[in-house]
C-alpha cells in the first residue's frame, strides 16, 4: 500500500493562516482580546474587529483520556437512553443494542414524529419509557403498540424528551437529536449525572461555554459519537498530561474537491450534492461541498480536547480511511483507520474504556492491502473560506461559534431552495457573524445560547445577495 504523505514542510503550512492562499487573513491580538478578519476585496483590504472571548471554558478531555480508578463497571448490559431513536444515529445505535444484548440494554428512548419505526422500536427493546416530540401522534402512537403485552410510559412532547434523557436507571445517554433542540435534554441528562454520548454538534458548537462547566460540575463524561472526534479520543487514551501537540482533521474534500476554484461560480444544487465517496442528507452534503463541517468540527475538538487553535488542522484525505490523527509532543502521529461505518465511534462511546469483539459479518474488517494506498493534501483556503470563518468564529469564542452555526444551517437551506448561490452561503455566513459582534456574549446561559441561535437563522434569512449582501429591511 501507497501512503502518499506530505513533507514534514507542507504538513506544516496546513494553517489555514497562510494568507498566500486565503482570501480571509484572521489575526488574534491577545493583548488587545480581539481578532481583525481581514478579507481582500475589488484590490482593498477591509478589517473587522470581534472580541474574543476572555475566558474559555475547561475542556471534556484536556488532551489525554484516562478511565478513572472505581469507575462503575456493569455486570450485566449497560442501560442507556436514546434521543432521538427514529434518526440515523439512534437506529445505528440500536443496531448495536442488537447485536450485543449481553452488553448493552434501552431503558428509554425519544422519537420526532415516525410512529411506524418508534411503535417497531418498542417491541423489539421493550424500554420503560418513550417520548414522541409531536403531541398529536400520541394516540396513534399507542394504537400502534395496543397488540403487545408490554406497553412502556408514554410522555408527549419536549417534557417527555428531557425525562428520556434524564432517565434514573440510564448510565449513558445518547444525544441523537438535531439541533438546539437538543441542548436542554442533553443539559437534563447532564445535571441527573449520565454520561453523554455526544452526537449533536450544537451541545458544543453552540453550547460549549454552558454545557462544560456543567459537566464538570456534575463529574460527567461527554464522549463524542461523530468519527473525527472518535477517532481523536481514541488516539489521546493512556496520553500523559501535556503529550497532545497538534490535531489534525481529516477532510473528504465535497463535491468541489477537484473542480477548478474559477468554476464554483457556476455550480448549482445538484452539483453540490454529488459527494465523490457516499450518499448523505442534503445539508450534511452540502457542508462536506463547503468544508464548513470541517470548520464546525475544529470548534468541536477545540471544546472536547483543549487543544489551541493554532494546533488545529485541516488536510484532505479523499479515501476516508484515516477518520483523523494526532500528533504528540516528539512529532509521533497517531491515527484511527478503519471503514466508513458510524456504529464503530457510536460503539466505542457506549463500551469505553473496554473494547467490544465486532462479528466480521456485520463489521467488516479492513485489509490495507486490498485497499492499496491512501492520500492527503492541503485544502485551499480560497475554495473552501469555511475553514477561516470557522476558525474566527472560534477565536471570538461565546456565542459566535453557535451564531456561526445557526447562520450556515439557514444559508445551506437558502440555497438548496435556490434562492442564493453556492458562493453566497460564505458570505451569509460572514455577514451575520459580522453583524453579531456587537452583542457577542462570552459566557452565555442556556437561555442566550437558544436566543441567538433563533437570532441568526431570522438575520441570515434577511440577507439579500442581489442587493450587494446587505441585510433586508424588515
């Protein structure tokens, strides 16, 4: 097999603060406690002021993993709760319940509105408790379930969610929720003492600053489900303090990865849909065309691993093998390889610190030999302008990450409805970052985090890109 490496000089340009390829050129003055973002523009220089936050929250993981000793070990399966059970992470997740009910056993699960599949789910795992987020599916709800002996609790609504996630026999709860809607249930189980396994990247994104505090508090441990921030927590374990150097996330590089940056321009919907390696929702499709899920996961790792910004990249590995590394301090790589399958990080944040045996049937192993060899190389920073504004957004820290966020998710729905064009969902995203720098709060309550998420989605909307980006008049 092939490994086509980068020098050790390229691997250390990998910075998106190589202004020679940027069109933005972010510089942090500490002293001062504010970043300019600087973008070039018809040959001028624009600059623009957010403050940085002045206190940044500690981390889930300061750069090391280790189980503590008198750790609860379960004789028989680990019960768990699942948030939002009917979406692709809690079905995954039940997968894995499945296939190792001597491990693992669902004690309460949490749905949006597919009666069919939750009704199917009942049945099959028998929790003590369900929650449906649509109060008017109630009754068919239990007409669905009428013809089986065992019938659970049910509790309608967002009540009924927070006490799925705050289930007293859970040990883990698994936050499969989109959104901010996942916060407060993800706060809920958080404050009752469980374990979180996180797959809902606003708990961070947009809630870092509330939601670690928090867990440190209540002496919880927020282990990350997502296969980037997996593959990094799997690499620090056993780490002594101090050895984390540099993180290093791996990109499949979208859509757009080897279309000409001249010719983004020109692309439309159904091109930015078309990913090189698999089928995936829209937006998530859409973010891997931008890269800005790349920016938004060097927020996460940021939030979940301590590490600086600085010591944060980004490099495009088109074959997905190498799900992401870390460096430590003697220039040592570390990296998790392994088939894209999410049930393996998922697995990982129910079993840990133990490893569970996968039957080759369902789990396929990887054969490097078979696979041939794997490739990187740096992202352009002029194709992919998320990576910059994500990594502004995290120096102002606060409320910016979650503003950043909120104002991409609109931007993308605006323009797979056709309304603007794939460029302008960069620069939507920097108008309302930009704009929201004046009432950048650096440590939020929940209630402040929630309000300007709904904050930016309404300003991203009003947006006008024919009218030169300038907000509507409303």
């Amino acid at each position: 097999m092939a490994l086509n490496l980068l020098s050790p000089t390229e691997m250390k340009s990998l910075s998106f603060l190589d202004s020679s390829k940027s069109n933005y050129n972010v510089n942090l003055f500490k002293p001062q406690g504010v970043f300019a973002l600087k973008r070039k523009e018809n040959g001028f220089t624009l600059s623009k002021r957010v403050h940085c936050s002045a206190q940044q929250p500690p981390p889930a993981w300061p750069g090391r993993a280790v189980s503590e000793p008198g750790r609860k070990i379960w004789d028989g399966p680990k019960p768990i709760s699942i948030v939002g059970s009917t979406g692709s992470i809690g079905t995954q997740t039940l997968d894995i319940v499945a296939e190792n009910p001597d491990k693992f056993k669902v004690v309460a699960l949490a749905a949006g509105s597919n009666v069919t599949l939750l009704a199917d789910q009942i049945r099959s795992f028998k929790p003590q408790l369900v929650s449906i987020r649509d109060e008017s599916l109630i009754d068919e709800l239990k007409e669905a379930i009428a013809d089986i002996d065992y019938k659970p609790e049910i509790i309608p609504g967002e009540q009924g969610i927070i006490e799925v996630a705050r289930h007293p026999d859970a040990a883990t709860v698994v936050t499969g929720i989109v959104g901010c809607a996942g916060l407060k249930p993800t706060v809920a189980a958080i404050e009752a003492g469980k374990d979180i396994a996180l797959a809902n990247k606003e708990t961070l994104i947009a809630g870092g600053p509330f939601v670690l505090p928090l867990a440190h508090k209540h002496k919880v441990k927020i282990l990350p489900a997502d296969s980037e921030h997996s593959a990094i927590f799997q690499c620090i374990q056993g780490l002594p303090e101090g050895a984390l150097r540099r993180v290093i996330l791996t990109a499949s590089g979208g859509a757009f990865r080897d279309l000409p940056v001249e010719k983004l321009k020109e692309v439309k919907v159904a091109d930015a849909l078309k990913h090189p390696n698999w089928n995936m929702g829209k937006k998530i499709t859409v973010d891997s065309a931008t890269l800005f899920n790349k920016g938004l996961e060097v927020i996460e790792a940021h939030y979940l691993f301590g590490a600086e910004y600085d010591d944060i990249d980004i490099v495009i590995h088109p074959q997905s093998i190498i799900h992401s590394m870390i460096e430590t301090q003697d220039s040592s790589i570390l990296a998790q390889l392994g088939w894209p399958d999410m049930r393996l990080p998922i697995l990982y944040t129910l079993s840990w610190p133990d490893r569970v045996y996968c039957s080759e049937i369902t789990w396929p192993r990887l054969d490097l030999c078979k696979l041939g060899s794997l490739s990187f190389k740096i992202p352009d920073n002029v194709k992919y302008p998320s990576m910059d504004l994500a990594y502004a957004a995290g120096r102002a820290g606060g409320t910016m990450t979650g503003v950043l966020s909120a104002a991409n998710e609109k931007a993308v729905e605006l323009f797979i409805d056709e309304k603007i064009s794939y460029l302008d969902i960069f620069k939507v995203v920097e108008l309302t970052c930009d704009k929201h720098g004046a009432e950048l709060v650096t440590l939020p309550s929940l209630e402040e985090i929630v309000h300007y998420d709904l904050w930016a989605r309404d300003y991203a909307s009003s947006v006008q890109p024919s009218a030169g980006l300038s907000p509507a008049l409303v």
